[in-house]
C-alpha cells in the first residue's frame, strides 16, 4: 500500500532553475566544454577551494585564461530563471497541504549561494537546501541521497523526488522514493496534482 506523500524533494537547474542561451564568443569554450572533466566534479563538491582556483587549472589544461573561463560561468549564472509556474504550483502545494519542501542539487557553493541572494523569494519556498558546494557529496552517490533522507522528516515511500536525470532517478528509487522524472513543467504539475497528499 502506498502511503500519502508528505515530502517534495526537487532538483534545481533544468527542474526549478533554466539556464537562458549561452552568450560567449567563437573564441571561449562552451559551458559544456568546462564541466566534461573531473576536476569539475571536485569543484561541484567544494573539494576545490574556488571558483578561480578551478579556472586555473582548467584553463592550464586548455589553453586559455582563466578570466575567459571565469567569465564563461558567470554568462552561465547571468541567464538563470526560475521557472515561475513550477515555482508557483509546489508552493500552493506547500500552502495547502503543509508539506515540506527540499531542495537537492549538483550545485557549487558559489552558485548556491548566488540563487540565494538574486532570487531570495523563490528559494525561500524550502524547508532546507541539500546542495552538492556545501556537503561534498554529489548524486547519484548513494551518500548524498542518505544525507537528505536524515534530514528529511517524512519515512522513504512518503518522498516525492524530482530530477531531470533518470541516474538520480534510479538511485531515488533504491532508498524508497517515489522518483518523477522531469520531462516538462505541464506534465510534473498534473503528476504532482494526482497525488494523495497528506498534511
């Protein structure tokens, strides 16, 4: 038997947050080039101290200054939007059935914390944010996934989880919960609108 669903655990970039085109010139690398390594992954986890510091080193390995590869990430950070019906529909949600929001997300420091300040009313829709700069732990390590199931107050079949990612997806599974894959903000709100919510 299924239980109701007391908890929403939602990923943040391609889920919540849309990145807008990218802006670089033909002589920069694309945002895709700087991230297919994994250095990048140590630096998603905070295992490397800084934005800049990562920079360095990727731009040791490709040839190029790390103020162009700087400038690449914040092109990047410059063009997030949230996804304002998303945003809206798991609040009325929250709101009219006291569920607990979580956010659970790949996601350095840095831009963590810049969602934080640039668009502090949307991110204050969560009870608490698991992000990948702050625990040193990334999906779809098993860790991670434990990590937000202790700081989650809800037994693992009452857990929504959202991701764009069938890996995370798979992994969500194995601990218990009930993994939506993202595939378009029209289809997740008619998934979520036919749950049984309890309060």
């Amino acid at each position: 038997m299924t239980l109701p669903q007391k908890a929403i655990v939602l990923d943040l970039g391609n889920v919540l947050f849309e990145w807008g085109s990218e802006s670089t010139s033909e002589a920069q690398p694309s945002l895709k080039t700087l991230l297919k390594c994994d250095q990048y992954s140590q630096y998603e986890r905070g295992l490397i101290s800084s934005e800049r510091n990562f920079c360095e080193s990727r731009g040791s390995e490709l040839g190029i200054d790390a103020s162009e590869l700087e400038m690449v990430f914040q092109t990047a950070r410059s063009s997030l939007e949230p996804n304002t019906a998303l945003f809206s529909f798991v609040r009325t949600i929250k709101e009219q059935y006291g569920i607990p929001i979580y956010a659970m997300s790949n996601i350095p420091a840095k831009d963590i914390d810049y969602l934080h300040v640039t668009f502090p009313s949307h991110m204050n829709i969560f009870d608490k944010v698991f992000a990948s700069g702050w625990t040193g732990l990334s999906k779809p390590d098993p860790a991670f996934f434990q990590l937000v199931m202790d700081g989650v107050s809800s037994l693992p079949d009452e857990v929504i989880f959202v991701d764009d990612k069938s890996w995370n997806i798979d992994q969500a599974r194995r601990f218990g919960w009930r993994g939506i894959q993202f595939s378009g903000t029209d289809h997740l709100c008619k998934e979520l609108k036919n749950i049984s919510w309890q309060s």
